[in-house]
C-alpha cells in the first residue's frame, strides 16, 4: 500500500490549531510565507512517500544486523540518509549561526511526522542527531564546536544520546559510567551503557555520542552526573579523523518492533582507550541532556503521529477494498466493501480523530518552543516558555498513547488480516509500541507534568 504524505492536513493543524500566526509576527520568521510552507511540506512529502515509505516494510523483515563489530543498516537506508542530508532536512530548523535554515521548529516537526509515518525505524536517528546538536550549541566550548557542530549540521556525522545503564533508566541517578581526567583537556571514560538507538551504523563516517558519566569526585545522585563528547573516530585539530575510539556496539538487542533502528549495548573504554571531552560544565550533564530530551520528546509524540496515520490510511485503503457483509437490515443483493458498516466507520473515524488531535498538540508545542525564543515580546516568550514545558510531556504521552490505541484499532479494521504480518498493519502496532517507552516512560512524563510542569 503507498503512503500519501498528509499534507493538507499538516497545513490546516499549522494554520488553524497550532497558533501558526503568532509565529509569523517574529522577525526571524517574516520570510516564511504561506508559499514557502507549501513548497516545503511538498517537497517533503515527495521524499517520504518516494524514498522512505518503500523501506517500512523492508526495515521489519530486513532489520540492523551486528556484523564483525559493526551495525549494518537495512538495504536502502544509506542512499536515503544521503538524500535526507542533500535535501538540507536534518538542518532545516537549527539556527543559522550555525550553518542551519533559521526555519520554524513547526517545520521540522511537519517533516518529522512525514518521516516517522514513512519509516519509523529510520526517523529516530537524523531526529537524535538534531537533539544532540542542540545540547552542543547549548553548552560546547569554541573548540568543541569547531570541532564537531558543522559536520553534524551538515549531516556528515550523526549524534546520539547515552544514558541509559542496565541498573539506571528512568532512574539516571544511579549511574555508574566513569570518566577521568588524564590532564591534557581529555577523559578515559570506562563503562557500559544499554538500548542506545543508532549507537553504530553505516550511515557516516563518525558518530559523536553524547555520554552522561561520572567524574572521579562527583557527588552521589543525579548532582554527580556530567556529559562527555565520545566520538566513535577521534578527531584530529584540523578536524580530520584520527584513530578509532574504544567505544563499540557490543550487543544488538532483539525487539517488538522498529527492527530497523538499532538498538545497541554500548562499551565504553574495553581497553581502557576510550576518550571524551566534558560538554558544559561538570557535574551538569543531566541539565544539558535535559536541552536534548526536551526536544526529542515531542519528536517521539511526533513519531506515534506519523505511526498512526499511516495505520489509518492502511485500515481506510483495506475497508475500502475488502467485500464482506450488507448492511443492517439488507438481506439480498451484493455484499459491499466493509467500509459501509457503521462499526468499521466509528474505527477509522476514531483512528483518523485521535491522529489529528495528536498531530494538534505536538505542532502546538513546537510552536511555543518557536515563540520561547523568538516572539518580539518578552511576555509572550515567557508564556511561551512555559506553555512549551507543559506540553512537551502531553505531547508525547499522549500523541504515542493514542499511537498505540490507533494502530491497534488498524489491526482491528483488517479482521483476520490485521494479525496477518502480509498485510503490515501489525507492523504499525508493533512499532508504535516502544513511543510509549522511550524518551522516558509515559509514567515519567506524568510524574514530570505534576510535579515540575504544573
Ligand atoms: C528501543 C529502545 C531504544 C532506546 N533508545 C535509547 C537511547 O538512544 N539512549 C538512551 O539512553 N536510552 C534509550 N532507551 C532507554 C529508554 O529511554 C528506557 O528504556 C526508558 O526510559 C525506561 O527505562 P527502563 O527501561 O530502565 O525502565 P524502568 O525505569 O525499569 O521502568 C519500568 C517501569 O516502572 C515505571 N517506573 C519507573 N520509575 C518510576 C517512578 N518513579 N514512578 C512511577 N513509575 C515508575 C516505568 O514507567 C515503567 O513502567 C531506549 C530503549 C528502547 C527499548
């Protein structure tokens, strides 16, 4: 079944529930004309529905494998990685001192959504990368961003995140990487982390992992908790690739879904020749990391979107074309296509419901994450500000409980079929399971929305 990029849709949620017009008032938006936005979410549409939406179904049967210590994507990943990073997608929202577009974060998240309904494996990974680019530009030093900020702007690198340990997930405090100072600027960090997405791929060259470790003084908890920079290739001053880092994907774990996006056990310094630079200060890392999980966050609300609307123009297809039944009360005649049945039809009215009020609050959210930081007033940047904290953990357990909810009922409209893996409508369930999970568990977001948001 192809996969049509809901564009329309995206422009009536912009336009009509999303505040859209507010942004349009900031001067680092004048330019973005109603035109501009169309071109863009087109163009967008074109590369998810031609490139993207032909791996979904690949990347389950045709997962990441870990082969002589490296992750080999699935076939067609590395040519539509090229395309996303040719096309300027993965810069499209970062500042342009930076080397990025200087375009709304509601943009990106328009594409972000696209992209996840296309092929949900691939799209954490450019997703993880933005984030982490936007904890270096928050905290890295001149260095550092010489070093690293242009080449994963471009895309020619890829970031990841690295929290999470077998005895410490949503609970960082207990975490136990270690990180030494050896004197010339550098750490040895020592450790092993799990479930890190992307950890190693064949996508670039290098992969700069942001690392949340323990220096050797740190105090105990979450105050003890500082972020490095570990790229898998050390780089050289003249920012050419030096040698191999100690830090390798040990471990592919087996999953539910998202058989595409690897999930890796991560080793830190084996032979003891791992190094890393402090990002932002020491004992910090847990407020850095925060800057990259808070954007990530939406986008995971934004993948349970793109999950449930390509389950739902799968369950619509299928209804139409499946014949079975007549309606209540006819006794003869043909049978007609079980769209017909007013049961099927509260189904995909349910799915087609709760995709556009999910898609509503994420685009909602970054767009008050626009308006924190540039709307002409001081006020409205700080309503903003805190408009945008309390739907970050909304949209994201929201918009992925419901993705589970809505790929669910696409299983359901499918009848027998729908459990069938032939038909892919299971695929959409089991993928969109993890969203509910990861970027902290929708019982972390509640506790974060109660306590912290409200
Ligand atoms: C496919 C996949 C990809 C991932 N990618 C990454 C990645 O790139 N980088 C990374 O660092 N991590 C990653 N993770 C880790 C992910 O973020 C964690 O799995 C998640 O935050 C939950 O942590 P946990 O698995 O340790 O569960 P636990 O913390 O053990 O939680 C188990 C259950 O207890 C509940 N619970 C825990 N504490 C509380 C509390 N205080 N109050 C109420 N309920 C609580 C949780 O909600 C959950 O239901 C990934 C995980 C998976 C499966």
């Amino acid at each position: 079944m192809t996969f049509t990029a809901p564009v329309k849709d995206m422009q009536f949620t912009l336009q009509h529930m999303a505040r859209w017009d507010m942004l349009t008032q900031a001067d680092a938006f004048k330019d973005v004309s109603d035109d501009l936005v169309a071109a863009i979410l087109n163009e967008a549409g074109k590369l998810c529905e031609d490139v993207f939406a032909p791996l979904n179904q690949v990347s389950d049967q045709k997962g990441a494998v870990l082969e002589n210590g490296t992750v080999r994507t699935t076939p067609g990943f590395q040519e539509a990685y090229k395309q996303y990073t040719e096309g300027g997608w993965l810069s499209l929202s970062l500042p342009e001192g930076i080397g990025g577009q200087g375009l709304p974060t509601v943009l990106y998240s328009a594409f972000a959504d696209m992209v996840s309904a296309a092929c949900m494996s691939f799209s954490f990974c450019p997703i993880l990368s933005v984030g982490a680019i936007k904890a270096i530009d928050g905290a890295a030093t001149d260095e550092q961003r010489r070093l690293f900020l242009s080449k994963m702007v471009s895309g020619e690198w890829l970031g990841t995140m690295n929290l999470t340990e077998p005895q410490s997930g949503s609970d960082l405090s207990n975490l136990k990487t270690k990180a030494e100072p050896i004197g010339d600027g550098r750490y040895k960090i020592t450790g092993q982390k799990i479930f890190i997405t992307y950890g190693d791929h064949d996508l670039t060259d290098n992969i700069v992992h942001l690392v949340l470790a323990r220096l050797p003084d740190a105090p105990e908890g979450t105050r003890g908790i500082s972020m490095f920079i570990v790229p898998k290739i050390q780089v050289n001053d003249d920012g050419s690739l030096g040698v191999t880092n100690d830090v390798k994907c040990v471990g592919l774990e087996e999953k539910l879904g998202i058989h595409g996006s690897p999930t890796c056990v991560m080793s830190y310094g084996e032979n003891s020749e791992c190094y890393g630079t402090l990002l932002g200060e020491e004992n910090k890392g847990l407020q850095n990391m925060f800057v990259m999980m808070n954007a990530v966050r939406v986008d995971v609300g934004l993948q349970g979107v793109g999950v449930a609307e390509r389950s739902f123009q799968r369950a619509l297809a299928y209804a139409q074309e499946r014949v079975q039944g007549r309606p209540i009360g006819v006794k003869s005649g043909s049978q007609v296509p079980i769209y017909e049945h007013l049961d099927v039809r509260r189904m995909l009215y349910s799915m087609k419901a709760l995709t556009e009020a999910s898609r509503a609050i994420c685009y909602a959210a970054a767009v008050q994450h626009d308006l924190a930081r540039h709307a002409p007033d001081e006020q409205v940047r700080n309503s903003a500000a805190a408009r945008d904290g309390i739907l970050t953990p909304v949209a994201k357990a929201w918009s992925s409980d419901k993705a589970n909810d809505v790929t669910s009922l696409g299983v359901q409209v499918h009848g027998g079929m729908g459990f069938i893996e032939e038909t892919g409508a299971a695929q959409h369930m089991r993928d969109a399971r993890i969203t509910a999970i990861y970027e902290g568990t929708n019982g972390i977001q509640a506790i974060d929305l109660v306590t912290r948001k409200l």
